[in-house]
C-alpha cells in the first residue's frame, strides 16, 4: 500500500534549527500551500458565561493534546449542562475545538494537518517494541548512575555524575545498552516500513534527509516525561536562565548518519533551549560535535573566541546536554552507521520573554562582552571626570592664591 501523506504542513516543530553562515545551510520550511482548508467556525460550541462550580471534571492527564491537561480541567466547569457528564473524548473534542479558534489561522491549520499526518502513521505502522512506547519504565531505560543522580536531584548529585569539559556543555552516561538496541531496531524498522509503503514522512529537521521525528510516530508521551521527569530538574540547575526550570514542550527525534545516510550537519544553533543528544549507536568513526560559544540571534555570526573551542567524539550511551543557543555542528561519520536520540526543549515563557529583552549577556558570550565593555568605558569615563574635575579645582584654587 502507497501513501499521499501531507507534506504540506509547515513543521513549525522542526523549524530549523538556524544554519549559521553558509556552512550546509539549511533549507527553509515552505510555506503553508494554497488553498488550504478554511477554518472551521463552530458556531455551535460555546460555553457557560458563568462556570458550575459544584461540577467536578475530568482528569486529562496522559492524553496526547495540544494543550495543558490543567486546561482542560479547568474549562470543564464553563461547558453547557448537558455536556458536563458526557464521556471525557466527547467533552475533549468540543473543548479543543473552541480553543483552536483562538489560534492564528495558519497555525491552527497547521495543528490540525499535523495531527491528520500522525494519526495516519499511528493507525497504520506496526510498532515493534512496545515498551518504547507504553509506560516508561526507567529501570530498563537508564543506567544507575544516571537514575542515582535524578533521584537524589540536588547539583552535587548532577555533578558527581557529569564531566563539564567547556563552560555549558554536560556529558554523562545515560542509556542501557538494551534500550539503545530497541531503539536502533525500532528505527530500523520504522524506515523499512516507510521504504516499503512509500509513506511520504516528514524528517525531522530541514537539515536532515534521514532520521525519524519520534513524536510522529507515537512516543510523544514517553518524550513528554523523559523530559519533564529528567531533564527539566538538570536544567533547573544549570540553565535556569534561559528558561531551564520550566521547559513545557519538546521535539523529539533520531538522526541517521554514515556513508547511506546524512554525512555531517552543518554550523548552527537549535530552535530550543536546552538540547540532550544521546548517541545509541552503532560502530562508526567520525561523527565528532564541534562546539563554537554562546549565542543569542543578533550575535549568532560573530566569531569564536579560542576558549570557546571545544569537540566532542560520541560514545554510544552517553549524553550531552547544552543551551539550544551553543553553536555547534557534526563532523563527517567516516564509516559506518551513526544514530543520535535528540531532545530539543523548549520554554514558551521564556521565548516570550525573550521577544521583550535586547541585553542577553546572561547566556550570550557577545552580548557579555559588549555589556562589560561598556561598563569598563563608563568607569573609565567616571575617572576621566573625576581627574578633570580635580584639574580644574585645582586651576582655581590657583588663581585664587
Ligand atoms: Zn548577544
């Protein structure tokens, strides 16, 4: 069986990744097509101006929505009388559909194409290791050192665990051998299927003709919670300021490298703000991550300072965890077959507060630098007034005696 799949959503999720200088750049997404379908205007969903508070609603927890469970919950009390005690999907549908009217047109035709692209792989592609996307069992997923740490949740208990070979990049071991295998057959499975149907899927970034967006293809969930569980308390401790203590969303997915696969990936910055790349696998040389300094959008093309230099070689099992905004790249795998599990998370209160700010030296190296040389020449202005100010006290005490 073939598939036309949607191509057309615009994959805001793997908005790239910005390509810095003309190293490999990456492609833009194309825009949103042509006649695309209008919105829909359910004129029949509405709600109470008043909420019922004696109702008590559903938990929405768990589920794969588009918007907080605590949304939901919370709306439940403003549905008319008659849908208050329906089944929880009926007043799920009628309650995404009134929020969806609020979103941009665009983004809301994207939402939904999307979430028409998913359910087709979803429903049709046989899945071969369930418990990749079942309940995660974090036994079976991590080694103990790494689990160790999370429990105990303090920066000591991080630190004992992590070598921080250049300010701002972490590096630990995290996955079992077994689950990188499942993994590894997972995806290997996954593209036969895609080969073998002619499923047209969306990669997962622009800048990749390999690799397989995780969250497409069911395990949105066990990433939900790899993420709010376990990379969230980290980077509460070491990105706190760009946002790290309250990541909210995520993409998700595995790049394929090799000779047959994606070769390299060219210079540039993550569309997140915190990004864990775990190696899985297999055998292979090359492939190394060369990282270049800190940098917010209006700084993102200065140069490197040379303390900023920094490579990394991958071990399958380890991770690294770094600001999406840490300048990097991956070098040629020479030979044989790479594969990187990549987290990207991101804040929406922070890419709010973001559009508001122009002085990033918290995290930008070059807004840091031009900050301090500012205050460098303002003290050095003081000094300057001071002296002169002295002089001509002096000159007048002169002429006075
Ligand atoms: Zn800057």
């Amino acid at each position: 069986m073939a598939f036309d799949s949607a191509r057309t959503s615009e994959a805001s999720d793997r908005r790239p990744e910005q390509a810095i200088g003309h190293a490999n750049g990456g492609a833009l997404v194309p825009g949103l097509k042509n006649g695309a379908t209008p919105p829909p205007t359910y004129l029949t969903h509405r709600l109470r101006l008043n909420p019922n508070s004696d109702h008590r609603p559903d938990n929405y927890e768990g589920l794969d929505l588009e918007f907080s469970p605590l949304i939901f919950s919370s709306l439940e009390r403003y549905l008319p009388p008659n849908l208050l005690h329906q089944a929880r999907d009926v007043k799920l549908n009628y309650m995404s559909e009134i929020l969806l009217r609020y979103y941009p047109e665009n983004e809301r035709i994207r939402l939904q194409k999307h979430r028409e692209y998913r359910q087709k792989i979803i429903s049709n592609y046989q899945r071969l290791h369930l418990e990749l996307y079942n309940n995660m069992h974090p036994t079976n997923f991590f080694v103990p050192s790494f689990l160790k740490a999370i429990n105990e949740n303090t920066e000591q208990a991080f630190r004992n665990i992590m070598s921080e070979p250049s300010p701002g990049i972490f590096t630990f071991e995290m996955l079992q051998p077994r689950f990188c295998e499942m993994l590894l057959a997972e995806v290997e499975n996954f593209e036969k299927w895609v080969h073998e149907t002619k499923f047209r899927i969306m990669r997962p970034s622009t800048m990749n003709k390999y690799g397989a967006a995780l969250d497409d293809f069911g395990m949105r969930k066990m990433l939900e919670k790899l993420m709010e569980d376990f990379i969230r308390p980290i980077s509460k401790v070491f990105f706190p300021e760009v946002g790290g203590s309250i990541l909210d969303s995520h993409h998700g997915f595995v790049l394929e490298y090799g000779i047959d696969r994606d070769v390299d990936m060219g210079f540039h910055v993550d569309d997140s703000e915190v990004s864990l790349n775990v190696c899985v696998g297999k055998q292979f040389s090359g492939g190394e991550l060369f990282f270049r300094g800190v940098r917010c959008d209006e700084h993102v093309n200065t140069e490197t300072k040379p303390e900023e230099v920094f490579d990394y070689s991958h071990v399958p099992g380890s991770a690294v965890l770094h600001r999406g905004r840490h300048r990097h790249g991956a070098r040629a795998t020479t030979a044989g077959n790479r594969m990187n599990l990549l987290l990207w998370c991101r804040s929406s209160v922070f890419r709010e507060s973001r559009k508001y700010q122009k002085d990033f030296s918290s995290w930008c190296a070059e807004c840091k630098r031009e900050k301090k040389e500012r205050q460098r020449q303002s003290v050095a202005a003081i000094d300057m007034k001071e002296i002169t100010g002295h002089a001509e006290e002096g000159g007048a005490n002169c002429s006075l005696s």
